[in-house]
C-alpha cells in the first residue's frame, strides 16, 4: 500500500472513530482500524465487534492495498504532523508514516484477520429525516440504564407500529417515550433494543444529514447516513411493556415555568446530593415550595409560583431524574400529571414540536 492523505481529513476520520475502537480489549486487532486504498473507492472501518462503522476516505492511492493500523497512536501521530500525510506499507506488520522530514514506523496487523462486516441477510428498510431521529434519541437516551442488571434497559426500544415510530429509555425508576408518524414502515411490529453507547455514537453523525436510511435485520440493525455506515448489534431479550407504565387518569395537574423550577431544583437540592438527592415538593393553591434536608449538613427551601388548582399533595422525588427530564424538554412551561404521593408522575412539555408526542415519566420517593 502506498498512499497520499492530507492531515485535516485522516485527522477528522480517525477521530470519528475512536470511541469505537476497544482500547482494553483481549483481542489487539479490535484496537485496530481496517484502511482499505483502492482506486475505485477507499475506506476506513472500524469496531468492537458489538457497533461497527465504515465511511469513504479520501485517498491518492499509489499502489492499492489493505492494512489493520493501530488508532489510537496513528491519531496521536496525525495530530503533530504538518502538511500532506504519506503512508506507505514495508510488509504485512509495519507501516512507514511520512510528513515533510517527520517520519514513524508503526506496528500493523495483517487485514485478513480483521472481522467481517456482519451479513445483514434480507433486511426491511425505513427512511426517517436525521434530524428528528437525532432528536428522539436525545430525548430518550438519558434515561436509559447503565450497568445494569436488566442488561435490556442498558439500551433504548425503537418500537415500529401502525405507522409510527416510538423510541423508549428506562431505568426502571424513569421513563422517557417519544413517538412520532413515518412512512413507508415495516408491515408488522418492530422492536429493536439499540445500546446506549451506539444510540450515542450514532447521534454524532445524525446532525450533519437529511435523511437516515434504517435496514433492520434479525440481529442488527445499520442507519447509512450519508456515505456513512453505522452498524449496531441488538440487544436481545424482552423489553419492559412501556405502555403499562405510562400512568392514565390523574386527576391532578399542573403547569409551571420550566427555566424557574429548574434553578429552584438546583438550589434546593445542594443540600441533598451527597446523600439520595430527595426534594420534597408540597403543593397547594398556585403555589409550590421545595425543600431538603441533611442532618449532618443542614436543610433548603424555596418556593415557586404556579397553576395548580387541586387539593394540597406532598411528593418526594429525585432531584437529578427531574432536571434529566427539564433539560431533554424545549418549550417555556411544563405540565404535571399527579394522583397521589407513590403513583408515577408524568411530565409533558406544553406546546411542544409538532410531530412529536413527549412524555416523561417518574417514580416517586418516600420521604
């Protein structure tokens, strides 16, 4: 392999994948990236055997060929290099890396042990616009597990169902459900457990397109953004039925100004964050007063106005779960769905995008 790359664009795609590469891993060739010069179209590639990623680079190939190049260390290099990068194999294992009189000799490894890209077999495809897709995942992810147990809840539902996409993230004490009308979707109903660590990779190339193609196959699922390619083993089990959780028939709510209650929050909670970041919240007429306490530190309260016309109610929750849900949500004000101290509160934003259905839903604590 002899080819010519100019730094900025081996720079940014190196640097697309590095979250992707495994740093610690038992296998060294998933440290690897797979750079395929051809004079027909070149390539990088890279995985961790759970999300892989392959996108054109832009080459003067002198001499085609294909090499399994260390990541991590041909970005550190790229990164201090002037001008024009030129990279030239000696054999299968070393690579000679070459930019005015700078010059590296690292350590490769033979492409034919690279994984394949996995077959997606017959695959039904959907086309969604990035943006909204990028926006559903955004306000779902955050409320999806980490290291959990319910190894399905440590990913986001994308259910597919009577015209409708509805991307899900849960945790198990917060939920977050975001649906919206499609075209031209699958005949029967999809679910499709997407890792969170891949929900999020895959936002990064989100922004920068129109449109996102999905192929949905048995075992993964691949978004083609552009000229990107962006391949994600499922999760596989049984999701939660959300449905069930979504609270109906509150007969209490109410609605305030989401940029006053989000500071109250912040403030009042500083007395509890270092312990289970409980804040109490009383309401009565119009009126809310939040409030925690610490007996080794002290105690906070504050108060809001807002509309709130039903009889008085005292509720207990996580502080950092209802700022997590204020944040994913755009408008002005927020509306509250209440029943009574232990059923789950539904959070909505009032006058949100058209196209979109938002909800949050959040388990309260004893307190």
């Amino acid at each position: 392999m002899k080819v010519v790359i100019s730094r900025q664009e081996c720079q940014d795609k190196l640097s697309d994948i590095q979250s992707v590469v495994e740093k610690k891993s038992t296998m060294p060739i998933l440290s690897h990236f797979l750079l395929t010069a051809a004079n027909g179209g070149s390539s990088i590639t890279a995985t961790d055997l759970e999300t892989a990623i392959r996108e054109p680079i832009d080459l003067k190939v002198e001499d085609e060929g294909r090499l399994c190049i260390p990541a991590r260390k041909l970005f550190e290099i790229v990164r201090e290099m002037e001008g024009d990068i030129r990279i030239e194999s000696e054999d299968s294992q070393w690579i000679r890396v070459r930019s005015g009189a700078t010059s590296f000799r690292l350590a490769c490894l033979p492409s034919e042990d690279y994984p394949l890209w996995p077959d997606m077999g017959a695959s039904e495809q959907i086309e969604l616009p990035s943006g909204k897709l990028s926006a559903m995942i955004e306000k779902t992810i955050y409320s999806a597990g980490e290291s959990d147990t319910r190894y399905t809840l440590n990913g986001i539902l994308f259910n597919i169902k009577d015209g409708a996409l509805t991307v899900v993230g849960t945790d198990g004490h917060r939920m977050a459900v975001i649906s919206m009308p499609i075209e031209g979707g699958p005949a029967e109903e999809k679910k499709l457990i997407v890792q969170r660590k891949a929900a999020s990779e895959l936002n990064k190339f989100l922004s920068g397109a129109d449109k996102v193609k999905l192929y949905l196959g048995k075992n993964h699922v691949l978004f083609q953004v552009g000229d990107v390619e962006f391949l994600t083993r499922l999760i596989e089990g049984s999701y939660p039925n959300y449905t069930q959780v979504i609270p109906s028939g509150h007969d209490k709510k109410l609605s305030l100004d989401k940029e006053a209650f989000s500071k109250a929050l912040r403030r009042v909670s500083i007395m509890s964050r270092e312990r289970s970041n409980a804040v109490k919240a009383d309401l009565e007429n119009n009126l809310m007063t939040l409030s925690s306490s610490n007996p080794d530190l002290g105690e906070a309260r504050d108060e809001l106005t807002i509309e709130y016309a039903a009889e008085p109610l005292s509720l207990g929750f996580n502080a950092k779960y209802l700022l997590d849900a204020l944040g994913a949500m755009d408008t002005a004000k927020v509306s509250f769905e209440l029943h009574d101290p232990l059923s789950p509160t539904m959070l909505r934003p009032e006058g949100g995008p058209e196209g979109f259905d938002y909800k949050c839903v959040i388990m309260p604590m004893r307190i």
